[in-house]
C-alpha cells in the first residue's frame, strides 16, 4: 500500500539525517495519509514525495522511495535538517524494519539474519536532470540452526555519490554496549550506477539471551 509520510517521515529525518545511517526508532502510529498529489499542506507546497512502507516476511524485507533526491538549503533549515539528501533516509526507515524483523523472528525462535551478500538496491532516475528517484531496496535473510548465529539488530552506513564513513558508524555503533561481544557484521560495499554508495551492518543486541 502506498502512503505518503508526513510527521513521521519528518521527525525520522530530524532525527537521524546527520548520521547518515541510524535505524529508527517506533514512535507508534504517527502516520499521516495523504493521497500524493495533495500539496496543500505548506511545508509540502514544494516537494512531493512518498513511500511503501516497507514489507517485511518471514524470507526478508522490501520497500520503495518515491520523490525528490535532495531538498533545497531553505526546506533543510525550516525543519532543522543536517543535510539535504532526503531520499537517502530511506535506507534508515528500511534499517529500522529489517531490525525489527530479526527481533521478532528470535524471538518466536525461528532463527535468522540477513544474508550480506543478496541485498539489492536500486535508484532509478537519480541524476538524471528532474531531481526524481525511486529508490528500491531488498534485504533477504537466511535461517540458521543455532540461537548463537542469529543476528536481531540492523544499519547501514552509505552515502548519495560518495564513500560511506563506515570506520565512523562503527565506532558510534560500539560506544555503548548493545553490540553483543562488539562483533559487527559488515556487507561488501553496495554501489548503484546512479551513486548511491551502502553498507549494511548486522549484529546481535547483549541484552537478548
């Protein structure tokens, strides 16, 4: 189903677009539907833009963004963002699912991660004149046989048209201790031929025995 985000979407990139990476927290329903050619809310007046939420299964999890790559320096400051890729806080929103999917799936002992190695991406349109992206992403997970295997937290690291800072997240992701054993599972370096640039990183939280 196709929805358009409002103050959910907002708050996630107030939140997290500084980091470039970061899964989101739940913050409940929150979830305003519009239909996407409505531009009668003010702060939408210039840009329009919307996703499917992601889907998640038992096998992984899939989403698309639609809409503009970046917003302009102005709609940055009126909503105290820290960057202007907006579309790239997909990956975040995707990172927030994928996580959770892997708690749920631990916890009802059906053992599972992501495989690193069968995540796609792609970015139709980026680049290409009109500011317009779709952004797709999959990310497949694998069962496995033992509860010591499975992995139950998720998050990227990447980057429109420029090497992630993977050495960085890494460190901001083991400042604290919900990194079991301070193991992180990193992927090779996704590249789509548009530019945007990803790792996905995976792990187990300390606090699920």
């Amino acid at each position: 189903m196709r929805i358009l985000f409002r103050s959910l979407f907002v708050l996630q990139l107030l939140l997290l677009l500084a980091s470039c990476g970061g899964s989101l927290e739940s913050k409940g329903n929150g979830f305003s539907f519009e239909n996407p050619e409505d531009t009668s809310t003010r702060i939408l007046e210039r840009y329009k833009y919307y996703i499917d939420t992601p889907v998640c299964t038992d096998e992984g999890c899939s989403g698309v963004y639609k809409g503009v790559e970046f917003v302009d320096v102005e709609y940055m400051q009126k909503l105290d963002l820290t960057g202007t890729d907006i579309a790239h806080n997909y990956s975040n929103v995707m990172a927030r699912y994928v996580g959770d999917k892997l708690k749920e799936l631990y916890r009802s002992k059906k053992y599972a991660k992501v495989d690193l190695k069968k995540i796609k991406m792609t970015t139709y349109g980026m680049g290409d004149g009109d500011r317009y992206v779709e952004y797709r992403v999959y990310i497949p997970f694998v069962r496995v046989d033992k509860k010591r295997q499975a992995m139950t937290g998720f998050d990227h690291s990447g980057g429109w048209g420029h090497t992630p800072d993977l050495k960085k997240r890494k460190r901001d992701l083991l400042k604290g201790r919900i990194v079991k054993n301070r193991k992180l599972y990193v992927s090779p370096l996704y590249k789509t031929p548009e530019g945007l640039e990803e790792y996905w990183i995976q792990w187990k939280h300390t606090d699920l025995k």
